[in-house]
C-alpha cells in the first residue's frame, strides 16, 4: 500500500459512497483526510470513524467561498495540502432535453463542473507555494459520449476532464500531477437513483454489474504513488483490464 503518512488529502462528496471509501483508504495509508459533504451529519460520523487524522468539513462545492475557506481550514488543522480529489458530483433530476427544468440541470453544472474549478482554485496557489501536489478528479464514460438524458451529467464531466487537463497543461511543469479517474458503473446511491429512472441501458444494467466502491478508492491511493507517474496529465479508466490486474482489482 502505497504511505502517505504526513500527507493531507481533501475530498470532496466525502459523505458516501467513492468519497468516504477513499477516505478510509487514504487513512489507512496513514493520511490526513478533510473530508467535505453538504451532509454534517454523516461526514460527523465518518470523521469519527476514523479519527484524529480526519476532520469534517460541511461544504457546498458550488460556493466557491465554501470552498476556499474549507482549504484554509485544511491547511490550518494539518499543515499542508497534499491532494485534492473531486469526488463531489450529482446526476439527478434524470431527464430529456426537451423536457429538463433549467433551473436543476444548471444546479447540476454547479456542482459537478463549477464544484470541480472551486476546488482547483482555491488548493492550487497552496499547491503551487509547496512546489508540488496532486490532483485527482473523478471521471465518467459519460464525459466522452452521450448518453440518453444525461445531457447536464455528460456535458459537466467532458468539461471537467477538460479542467483537468488544463491544471496538467498550466502546472504540471510545476509539481502539479493532474489526472482523472474514470470508474465505470459503481455500487452507489447514485447507480440507485440511474436504475428508479429506467431512462436508458445503464439503467438496465443489473447491480452485480457495478463494481464496489473500495476499488475507486484503492486505484486512487495508487494514483498518488510514484508508479503512477507514467500516467500524469492522462485520465485512467477501471474498465480497463491491464489497470484492474496491475491494481490487483479482480
């Protein structure tokens, strides 16, 4: 496992889900974990769970001053800030086109895409102050192809690969290592809130088909160690096979 003891990692949707899985991996590597949710309640509790080294953070992504002051915290309880990862990201209300509120479908920009550049933002001059850090942002196959009335989901994904990219192209001759992670179908609530719609084929797809939250999280800890240097400024997808046995995800 890669050690990441004296490290801190802020994540963000860090109340269920990919994001609290990866706060317990992190944690157990040994890092400092800030964990940001709209829900208190729940990161509460997983703070608890695991401890000292964590710290609960109510966050509402799409308030970049939110944002900004939960990285000031981070840095104040733990010293510094070594990796960010947007994890934060909603898909519902599911709909067509012709038919979404566009009130909700901006909400969703908000989080899933605006959520994403806060972020960005407000860890990247502390970043840039240490002279390295890391950057993870949670992908989707949505980002690089439609999919039926997800338009609000795929087009916030595709621009915040896009933003990924663009911290690698800026920073990455800096100490900056930025890449994505494409998961795939992954056993959460959100796969609960695809398969009520019953909208499209991912929404047909059968719950053993997903895989379990842990293996995000396990990929990226792995990220953040030195063999994933070869992969910098690229994003990664666990549907692919070679990855899943290199990470020994079967």
């Amino acid at each position: 496992m890669q050690n990441m003891t004296g490290k801190t990692v802020l994540i963000t949707g860090a109340s269920r889900g990919i994001g609290a899985d990866t706060a317990r991996a992190f944690a157990s590597a040994g890092a400092n974990v800030a964990l940001l949710a709209r829900s208190a309640p729940a990161i509460e509790t997983l703070a608890q769970e695991i401890g000292a080294q964590a710290i609960a953070i109510p966050c509402d992504v799409s308030d970049y001053g939110a944002v900004e002051g939960a990285v000031q915290r981070t840095v104040d309880t733990f010293g510094t800030l070594d990796v960010l990862i947007g994890n934060a990201g909603v898909i519902e209300p599911i709909a067509h086109l012709s038919e979404a509120d566009p009130e909700a479908w901006g909400q969703v920009i908000d989080i899933n895409l605006k959520g994403v550049f806060y972020g960005m933002r407000a860890a990247l001059p502390v970043m840039l102050a240490a002279g390295k850090g890391t950057i993870l942002t949670i992908s989707s196959g949505a980002a690089h192809g439609p999919v039926e009335a997800w338009s609000h989901y795929c087009a916030s994904k595709a621009a915040a690969a896009m933003l990924t990219a663009c911290v690698h192209k800026e920073n990455g001759a800096a100490g900056i290592r930025a890449m994505g992670l494409s998961p795939g179908t992954v056993a959460t609530q959100m796969q609960r809130e695809i398969k009520a719609s019953g909208i499209n084929p991912v929404s047909q797809l059968d719950w053993s088909d997903h895989i379990p939250a842990d293996w995000p999280a396990r990929a990226l800890l792995w990220m953040c160690s030195r063999d994933a240097d070869a992969f910098v400024g690229q994003e990664l997808s666990l549907r692919d096979p070679d990855l899943r046995t290199r990470l020994g995800l079967t």
